[in-house]
C-alpha cells in the first residue's frame, strides 16, 4: 500500500506541541490495514493480582491498547514476559500490573509506540519513546473529552480482553479467534473515523489567557496522572524547559505549584475510586500513581483534611444514611 509518510517518518518530527491528528490518523490506518489484511497480531497477557505490588510495576483502573510502531517492547506482567515488535497490538486489560522496557529493532529504528487509553469521559491517546537505556518516556499525547465516544472504546477493550481470555482458557490458539479479529478491527476504525472527524472539525483547545507551556503542562497532568513517574522534572523535560522556570511560571499563572496541583488531582481521582468502591486503599493509592501507601495516606491528609481511611467510612456512612 502506497503512502506519502509512514507512521514511524511522522513520529519521528513529533515534539509536545504539535498537531497530534495526522500523525494518529496514519498509525490507526497503518494498524488497520495490517487486521484488514490478516497480518495483524495481538498480544494479551493473563496475570492475577497478585503482581500489583511490584517494585517497578505501572497499574491503572482501566485497560490500555499499545500499537507498536517501532522497535520492541519487552512487558513484564507479573511472572509473564512478552515482546511486541512493530506492527503488533498488545492489549493490557483493566488492573493488569506491568513494567516496560523499550529496544531499538535489527534495523536500527528507533524505539516509538503509541498507547490509546480509553476512560468513562475521555480518549488520550500517548506517543511515547524510549531513552538509550529502554527506559519509556512520553513524547506527546492528545487528551479528548469524549462521553459519547470514550465508553464504546472502553467497552470494547473489554469485550477484546475477556474473548481472548475465554479463548486462551480453553486451549485455543490465538489465530484461529476471527471474532478478536474483528473486535480488533472495529475498534481501530472507530478510534480513525474519530481521528479524521477531529481533523476536520479542529477547533483550538489553548485555554484563553495562559501561557502554552501552562497549558500543555496541565494536559499532561491529566494525561499522566496514574503514572508514577509523573513530576515536574518529567513535565519540564516533555516541555523542552528547566524545572525551576515551569515550577515559577505555573505557580505565576495558577496560584499554585506543579507539584501540588499534581497531588491533588491524584487525591480526587482517589476520592473517585473511593466512592465507587471495590478496591482497598493500598491498590487505590498504586492505581492513582502513589508507590507508598503512606505516602498517599500523608498527601490525602494534606489535601483532604481527613485520612483515606476515614473518608472512606463517611462516603460509606452517607451511603447507608
């Protein structure tokens, strides 16, 4: 198939402020056409939770769809390794711990993926990089507001997740599924039809009166909250800046320093997991990008007034009442 730029040629020029449409657009169409054509693969790791707590595992509340574009990368869920090279799809569903490292291909090609991360509310879309060592390392990323949209594409991870495991419990190889075949499939049209509208009707998302660097530093808050390595010298290093000018500017613009914002929009996504229980506070406090369940405790404190735990017992006193 005949194209003016590949996916990897477009990645390449990406840096945090730009236009983010084109360069998903081909990577979706890429992807698709490899499904379409019977060439696509999809990789799903099956872990328990009791890999949630490892020393350098990432653990989030809702599943994650990564399209390897370049390179390998190597997963480590729990006991179970596996490696995604270019081409390939690898579906993390909801609460499956995981730890990353990224290698450049035989070819020599520089290490990118791209992850889709659907929410109740939102679509973000990540690209991401790794440095010499494979450490991962966020690129550029696209955070959208999408209800209508954003449950179909979690439900449909869902749906994915849950046929393969049926499918992988029972002994059957992962080839023979044409029905994860088509899921797949739909759910990468879907996410490029959405794409391409969004390219046609564009409309600018700067929010009116602050500083680019402000703004786009409280995208990737949003973006990267459940990460922990989420920090003002990750944010700065995206932003192509030093720390102590982003940590003036937004205390400047906002009234507030970085990091303290960054603790408490983990608090409130705390307080969300909280009310909606199902989750003890030691795996909240993992899933909101807090490694210490102490450390979370002290910043519930700081920014709440009151202890996880006892907040907790009054959404749950409320409830009853």
């Amino acid at each position: 198939m005949h194209m003016m730029s590949s996916a990897y040629e477009l990645v390449r020029r990406v840096d945090a402020g730009s236009d983010l449409a084109p360069v998903l657009a081909q990577i979706l169409r890429e992807q698709l056409a490899r499904q379409q054509a019977g060439d696509g693969v999809l990789h799903l790791p099956l872990v328990g939770a009791e890999a949630v707590l490892a020393a350098d595992a990432q653990y989030h509340v809702n599943p994650e769809l990564f399209l390897q574009l370049s390179g390998v990368e190597h997963f480590r869920c729990g006991t179970q390794e596996l490696a995604a090279r270019a081409g390939e799809c690898t579906l993390l569903p909801r609460f499956t711990p995981h730890a990353e490292r990224g290698a450049r291909a035989a070819d020599g090609r520089e290490f990118h993926f791209l992850v889709v991360c659907p929410g109740e509310q939102e679509l973000v879309f990540i690209l991401c990089g790794a440095t010499g060592t494979g450490a991962i390392q966020p690129m550029a990323s696209l955070s959208c507001p999408e209800p209508g949209l954003a449950p179909c594409v979690l439900h449909l991870c869902d749906a994915l997740a849950e046929r393969r495991e049926l499918q992988l419990a029972a002994g059957e190889p992962p080839a023979s599924d044409a029905g994860a075949q088509l899921l797949l499939s739909g759910l990468l049209l879907l996410l490029l039809q959405f794409v391409e509208g969004r390219q046609r009707h564009q409309q600018a998302e700067v929010s009116p009166g602050l500083p680019d660097k402000v703004t786009r530093a409280s995208r990737l808050v949003a973006v990267h909250l459940a990460d922990p390595r989420l920090s003002l010298g990750m944010i700065a290093g995206i932003l192509k800046c030093s720390p102590a000018y982003l940590s003036h500017l937004f205390f400047t613009e906002t009234g507030r320093h970085l990091t303290e914002h960054i603790n408490r929009r983990r608090v409130e996504m705390a307080e969300e997991l909280i009310r909606r229980g199902g989750l003890n506070l030691k795996e909240i406090a993992w899933a909101c990008g807090f490694r210490n369940a102490a450390y979370f405790s002290r910043v519930f404190r700081r920014v709440n007034c009151q202890s996880p735990r006892l907040y907790r017992h009054s959404h749950l006193a409320d409830a009853a009442g």
